[in-house]
C-alpha cells in the first residue's frame, strides 16, 4: 500500500538553530500533503496544509514565517522550524492523500524535536 | 466546524477482555470516519475505515459502524491483547465546503492491556 517516508525521526539542537524536516510519499504522488504536531498525551493539531505548486495554507495560530514549507514536487513536501527555540520542541507528523476522493491520509512516523 | 469527541481515558484493560472506545462526531454531510492507532514513539496507522452509513470498518479483530442516526463510529473488539496498548484516535475527513479532505481528530484514548 502507499508508503510516506518522513526523515529525521529525531533531532536535537541547539536553541536558534532552523531545522528542516522532510516528508515523502513513496508510491504515489501527492497533490496534498499535511503538517501536524502532537503535544505529549494529546491529539494532532492541523498546522498547515500544503499544495503542490503553490503556497501553504496555514492554520489559525499557526505563524507562516516560524514554520517554512515547501512542497516543490509532487513526492516531497519540507517543513523548516526556522530559529527553534525550545517551544517549539513537540512531536511533528506529516501526511499524504492520494488525489482520488476523501481517501485516508497515510502518515509518517513522526519526527521528535527536541530544542535545547 | 467539524468535531469529534472520543471517550476519556485512559482505559486499562485484563488480556481477553472486551474493548470499547466511543466516538461521535459533528459534521454536514457525510464525512468519512476513521480509526487510527499510534504505538508509543511512532506516527500514526490506519486501523480502519468507513465511507458512509452503515458500512462497517473492520481489521485486526477491532470493529466500528458508521451510523449516521447517531453520528457515532464506536470501537470495538472482543478480546484485546497485551499488544493492542496504544493511543487510539478517531478521525473524520469533511465532506465538503472548508472541511473537505480536512482530517479531524478526536483527542485520543490511551489504551493499557494488562496479562
């Protein structure tokens, strides 16, 4: 079935550092790809959802210039946590939806950040 | 907008026991309902799924209805084991307008299987 790859699983840096974080879908091509963090015991929270070819919708709340994505190809969609600063540490999540319809979103396995 | 409300948890459970999570929601139209699980420090994965009323999503042992009348897609499954620890989210995908192909999740059940 379709696979989405998402790369580092973790990173740890220094407070000030920007931190890209990448997600691809494997077997199919993905129009649509989204962006989720995961607080401790908590639910996903939609930050963003990001087009192919055009820019990034972002949530409510959600600052555009601290959270930089990038969707340049239709496999590969990049989130950079630009100046981390330890509130931002948190557990990100990206997922891809094959284009047909209201088809489940196939998640990465999550990429912990944890900012010094 | 759209919601979903899952059962408090955490839910401790015996090995062999039976299992349900509830799981309404608020949404126009006729969303798609999902049941995804997480695993302590992975993503997310697909445990089931169910596109209108009446169909009923199954996989692994767990089960979930789609029912409209009662805008509840319930958990189910008669004999959970040790390995079914896990966070379980129920999610819909709106159907139309702002909402559409939006994921919503529930706040999530943690689920403790002991021997």
């Amino acid at each position: 079935g379709a696979v989405v790859s998402q790369h580092p699983s973790r990173v740890i840096c220094k407070s000030g550092t920007s931190v890209k974080i990448e997600c691809r879908s494997l077997d199919f091509q993905a129009t649509t790809m989204f962006w989720y963090r995961q607080f401790p015991k908590q639910s996903l929270m939609l930050m963003a959802t990001s087009n192919e070819g055009s820019k990034a919708t972002y949530e409510q709340g959600v600052e555009k210039d601290k959270f930089l994505i990038n969707h340049a190809s239709l496999t590969l969609s990049t989130l950079t946590v630009t100046s981390a600063h330890p509130e931002d540490s948190s557990f990100y999540i990206c997922s891809a939806r094959t284009p047909t319809g209201n088809q489940p979103q196939h998640f990465g396995d999550g990429t912990r950040l944890s900012i010094l | 907008g759209d919601s979903v409300t899952q059962m408090e948890g955490p839910v401790t459970l015996s090995e062999e026991a039976f299992l349900t999570i509830n799981c309404t929601y608020t949404a126009t139209g006729y969303p798609s309902l999902f049941w995804y699980v997480q695993y302590p420090g992975e993503g997310l994965q697909l445990l089931l799924k169910a596109t209108k009323a009446d169909d009923k999503g199954s996989n692994k042992g767990f089960e979930a209805t789609y029912r409209k009348e009662t805008t509840s897609f319930h958990l189910e499954k008669g004999s959970v084991q040790v390995s079914d620890s896990a966070v379980y989210f129920c999610a819909l995908v709106g159907a139309g307008g702002t909402s559409y192909g939006k994921l919503t999740f529930g706040q999530g059940t943690i689920l403790t299987v002991h021997p």
